[in-house]
C-alpha cells in the first residue's frame, strides 16, 4: 500500500496556507465517498479510523478496503491516521497494519473522562514517538481536553491549551502534529448557541512551535440541512450545532492545518437513510440506500475540501514514503 506519510501532507499544507481534512471511516462507503471527493476536487486527503473503527472492521477489512483505494487512485495523496490511540498497544497495532501516522491522545486517563497529568502525558507521547518514528510514521500528540462525546472520549473538564505548555511538550515528545483545545468539542451537539473558538492560542501556539503541525478536533460544522432533514424524516436531534466553517476558515488562516471531520459524514448518511425510507418505503436492496449514502459522503466531503482550500493541490508535490521519513527522523535523533 503506497500511503504517503501524514507529516508530508500537513508540512506542504503549511507551506500553501491551507488546511488539510481528516475523515473518519468504518466501512466501505464511507471510505468510497471520500476518496472520490479527493479524486474530483484533486486534493490531499487523510482518511482516520479510531479504535473502535479497528474493532468494527476487525482490522483485516479496513487495511483491505485501504489498499484498494489506494489501488484505485494512484496519483492521490492518501495518509492513513490512527485518530485517538490511548494506548502503545494500539499504537503498535496500527503501525503494523501500515498506518502512515498515528495519535496518541494522553490527554485524558485510560478511564477516557479525567484529565492526565502534563507529565504523564508528556512520558506516554514521547514512548509513542519513539515507538512511531523509526518505522516513518507521523505522530500527533493531543493537549488540553476538548468537550464533547467521541467514541471513548468523554473529557469530565474542558481545558483549552496554555501555549507555554504546549511549546514545552512539542520539545519533550517530538511530535509532528498537536492537537489543541480551543473550545471545539465532539460530536453533534457542540454549542448552546454562538459558537466562541480561542483562535489566539491557535496564533500564539504556531507562533512558538512553528514547525509542529495545528490539529483541530471536534470541527463537523453540522449542517442544518442534514439536522432538518433528520428530524423531517422521524429523527430527533434537536439542537444539533456544529463549528461554522468560516470559524474553520478563520483557524486555517492562524496556522491550523489538519481538520477532523466526523460527525458530518454521519449526518450526511443517516438523513440520506431516513429521507429513502420515508420516500420509498418498499426499498430493501442495501445498494439503493447505502449508494446514496456514497454519493451524499462525497458531496459534504467535497464541500469541505474546498472550504479548506486543500482542493487543486493534489499535484503540487511528488509522494515521499515512510522509508524516506525514517531517514529524516534518524537524522534528528542523532543530531
Ligand atoms: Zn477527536
């Protein structure tokens, strides 16, 4: 499988000033629906399965539905991230399946709800690093906590990230990308109302580590269409808010480079689900709802590959390989 590593994609990301999405899949549509976006707006892509998307697909499927998209699409710049990894253990499955980056989120406990200690954090991404690097694979560190449900992420508290703190723990892990807390949370019910993100620790955070790559979490902008069409059809979710993209924009333009994008290709499914069965309630062949739901993926996904400004730069660089990064890491290590 010819990944490329997710480091190359979010370093030429910084040098275009532009922001790179990363979508999280379990099964075949999905994955389908977003490689397609990428072929068609011509955009980098990093494609993310969390653990409990390695337990869905018991490994074996996605590494196999990974290889045949990237058979598929030869000339695409396809990263393959582990989002979430709260353990080495997982960390280490995952590089053995080929994985071209990996996160290892120490920002909470292993319980997934009480904030860690900054040195305890720091201890478990550094041995992840270490773990990563000398096989080529990027590694992305998380600090502060967000909100929000994710699947075994449940922060009790949320703490924005000090960027003191975070310049402190990019020098102690080595990690190529950090994942910040600026108020976003997870899942489909983000805000009360207004949305307010702390973009000045976006800036001030690129500003003193400007070689570690901004991930932003919890970033569906939940659309309201989608949450309309939910509820017109029998669903119930009142209430649903999201992060507007111009908020994406705003963070793209103070240094965020890689966005994770989940609960809106969720969205895009099950109104896609509801509106077919509510219309044609004698369909029962999966391909004419599970289609749909491949088309309505690819729509959203696209929307936001151009909003992020990573469409048309597909071509704009030559793929690297993990045998090349692992040249590039050694290099640091012994220097
Ligand atoms: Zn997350």
């Amino acid at each position: 499988m010819s990944l490329v590593p997710m480091k190359q994609i979010l370093d030429e990301a910084e040098r275009g000033g532009y922001g790179v999405g990363a979508f999280n899949v379990n099964n075949m549509e999905q994955i389908q629906g977003i490689v397609r976006a990428a072929r068609e707006t011509n955009s980098p892509v990093i494609i993310q399965a969390s653990k409990g998307a390695l337990r869905y697909t018991n490994l074996i499927y996605l590494k196999k539905l990974m290889e045949a998209a990237v058979e598929e699409n030869p000339n695409l710049k396809i990263a393959l991230h582990l989002d979430h990894g709260n353990d080495l253990e997982v960390i280490r499955t995952a590089i053995d399946l080929g994985f071209t980056s990996v996160m290892l989120d120490g920002s909470l406990e292993p319980d997934g709800k009480t904030p860690r200690s900054f040195d305890s954090n720091v201890d478990i991404t550094r041995r992840a690093v270490e773990m990563a690097h000398p096989h080529g694979v990027t590694v992305e560190g998380e600090l502060g906590t967000l909100g929000g449900i994710e699947e075994h992420v449940q922060a009790s508290r949320v703490i924005l990230t000090d960027p003191e703190e975070a310049a402190i723990f990019v020098e102690r892990t080595g990690v190529d990308a950090l994942a910040v807390a600026i108020g976003t949370s997870h899942g489909a019910y983000k805000f009360k109302d207004t949305p307010t993100l702390a973009i000045n620790l976006v800036e001030k955070i690129h500003a003193l580590v400007p070689d570690v790559r901004i991930v932003m979490h919890g970033s569906s902008s939940v659309p309201a269409e989608l949450i309309d069409a939910i509820n017109r059809y029998g669903g119930q979710m009142p209430n649903a808010r999201g992060v507007p993209v111009e908020a994406i924009q705003e963070g793209i333009r103070h240094g965020v480079r890689k966005i994770n994008v989940d609960t809106d290709t969720r969205l895009a499914a099950t109104a896609t689900i509801r509106r077919i069965f509510h219309d044609s309630p004698t369909v029962f062949d999966p391909r004419d709802y599970l289609g749909p739901v491949r088309d309505a993926i690819t729509a959203v996904v696209k929307e936001r590959m151009i909003a992020f400004g990573s469409a048309g730069h597909n071509d704009d660089y030559a793929p690297t390989t993990l045998e090349a990064m692992k040249q590039v890491y050694a290099a640091r290590r012994h220097s």
